[in-house]
C-alpha cells in the first residue's frame, strides 16, 4: 500500500522519523554531522550521488572505505 500523500500523513511520517532519528542518537547508535561546502562542491556531490544512486550516508561511508584502502 503506498504512502497517503495528505499534509497530515506526511507530518506524522516526518514525526515518526524524526523521533526514531532522536532515539538513534540518544543511544549513540547514529551520530548527526552537518556540511558547509561551497556551491560547486555540493553540486557535483549531489550529481555524482545521482549517478550512482546512493544516498549520502552510503556515500560518506564509501569515501572512508576508499581513504583508508588507499592511505
């Protein structure tokens, strides 16, 4: 069954993830990091996530794996 589209369907989803993302945290299970880059680094992050199809959790952990395979 797909997701109703409804403003309140899509606020208690936002709710419900946000309070599973708050659990996640509090039990240091996830760890919250936010990003300033400059436009053109964002944008090409954001092209080449698209090309690859991945979210940008996937992607930050594929970077550590490369650093520490080639450092």
């Amino acid at each position: 069954m797909a997701n109703a589209q409804t403003e309140h369907s899509k606020a208690l989803r936002a709710k419900t993830a946000n309070e599973r993302n708050k659990r996640l945290r509090e039990a240091g299970l996830v760890k919250a990091i936010t990003l300033q880059l400059p436009t053109e680094t964002a944008e090409e992050f954001n092209a080449i996530l698209k090309e690859l199809g991945n979210s940008r959790t996937e992607s930050v952990k594929t970077l550590c794996e490369f650093y520490r395979l080639h450092s």
